[in-house]
C-alpha cells in the first residue's frame, strides 16, 4: 500500500523535469528569493557578442514561501549550442518584474565562473544583489521542521489515537522515528534540483521504515496487546512516509 501511493506521486514529480531520453540533467540556473513579492517574474536578458540580446523567462515554482526559479537550457531555443556555463552567461542580466515595476540586476561573472548545475543563486530583493548558495540557516531548520512534524506531529498523535499513554511506549515511538527518518532526510537533503530517478530509493527507505517500526514496537512497547501496537505502527509509519513526502514536494527542501 506504502508503495503504491508513492509511486503514484512519483509519476507526476518525475513528469516535472526535463528528461531527454531518459536521462535527466538539472537546469543551467536555479534561483531562490528572498523578501520578494508573490507576484514576481524573472527574464533573463542574455548578450551574444555580436551584440544581440535574448530574452528569456525563467520558469517559476512556489514552495511554501519560497519562490524558486529554473533556466532549463531547453528554454534558450533561440541560441545553439547553449550550455548554460560561465561563457554562456558573460553579461546576463536578470530582470525582476512585480506589478509595473522592473528592476535589473548584473549577473555578476564571478558568481557564474564558480556556479555548477548542482549550485543555486539567492535574489535578494530588498537589496538587489545575488549570492552564491542558499541562506546558511534553510537547509537545517527545514531538515529540523520534518522531523519535529514527523517524529510528534504525526507519529506521537497517531500513538496516542490508539490510546498509548505511558511514557516509555512514546519515548521508544519517537526515538525510533527520529533514528529512521533522520536517515531519510540525510539521503533527501538539498533536493532541491535532484534527478527523479532517486525517488525509487525513496520508496525503498519508506518500505523500510515501515518494517523497523513495526518490529521495534512490537518487540519493545509493552503497553497493549501486539495486534494493536501492530495496527498502530503501521498506520503511525505510513502516515509519516506520506506526509514527509508532502513536505519534500510542497516545502522548502
């Protein structure tokens, strides 16, 4: 059943990045805001040398209250042989759009002569300046924000539905949640541009969890009868598997 649902939610994540036989390879540039406005669009203005100009949007996705932005290389059709690397990007401006207002910003050579596909760049919008890699703080406060929702806003409360009280059946219930699924978010952390591919992998870790969880509380929570520790187990695990899914697809990764 585990497997079943995520696979169906994998089929429409993998449909989201570009593919080309098969293979999936990350944007040429990937962005995320800070302080900007909902409404934002960005064009990235890109000068040949023989002094011709070509504009292009960057496709945009909103997680949580992120913005994110992707220049796929596909997007750049009007340009052969664009790769998206330093050269490429020598005198690109990005161009923020909000309402009737636009604001121009150089993108400066010596972010994109050390930028990777792998890398991102932070728009600052009240400033307007752009830095190399997210803010310090994202990654683990989102890393913290999973497990603190996984481990007691789901585990713990699917736990005490079915009426376990004592201390010691919970501290077990956590500890072993917060073991498994810190794995988890280990594997997943920094997907913010990460091949579909991997999601099978995912899938494995769920299934996983599912069978650790189980034998763990039938063989250490004493507190009821093992048929309802089983149920409870099983409904506490794929409830988290489903939700920490969720996290990953409609939150900051």
């Amino acid at each position: 059943m585990l497997f079943s649902i995520v696979w169906m939610m994998v089929i429409p994540a993998a449909a989201s990045g570009p593919t080309k036989g098969g293979s999936y390879h990350p944007p040429a540039v990937t962005i995320i805001t800070e302080g900007a406005p909902q409404d934002l669009e960005i064009i990235c203005r890109l000068h040949k040398a023989n002094d011709t100009v070509f504009p292009t949007q960057l496709q945009k996705k909103t997680c949580g209250w992120e913005q994110q932005f992707r220049l796929y290389r596909e997007a750049v059709y009007g340009i052969t042989r664009w790769y998206g690397n330093a050269y490429d990007l020598k005198d690109a401006e990005l161009v923020l759009v909000s309402g009737e207002k636009e604001t121009v910003i150089p993108l400066p050579q010596e972010i994109t002569e050390k930028l990777t596909m792998n890398d991102v760049l932070t728009v600052h919008y009240r400033t307007g300046s752009i830095t190399l890699g997210p803010s310090a703080w994202r990654g683990p406060l989102m890393l913290a924000l999973r497990l603190l929702v996984v481990v007691v806003a789901v585990e713990l409360l699917v736990f005490r539905l079915f009426r376990f009280r004592e201390k010691r059946s919970l501290l077990i219930v956590a500890a072993v949640t917060f073991v498994a699924f810190g794995l988890v978010n280990i594997y997943t952390y920094g997907w913010l541009n990460s091949d579909p591919r991997r999601l099978i992998l995912y899938i494995i870790f769920s299934l996983l969890i599912l069978v650790v969880e189980t034998l763990t509380c039938i063989s250490f929570v004493e507190e009821n009868d093992r048929d309802k520790t089983l149920s409870a187990a099983l409904c506490g695990a794929l409830s988290a598997s489903v939700i920490h899914y969720l996290m990953l697809v409609f939150l900051l990764v």
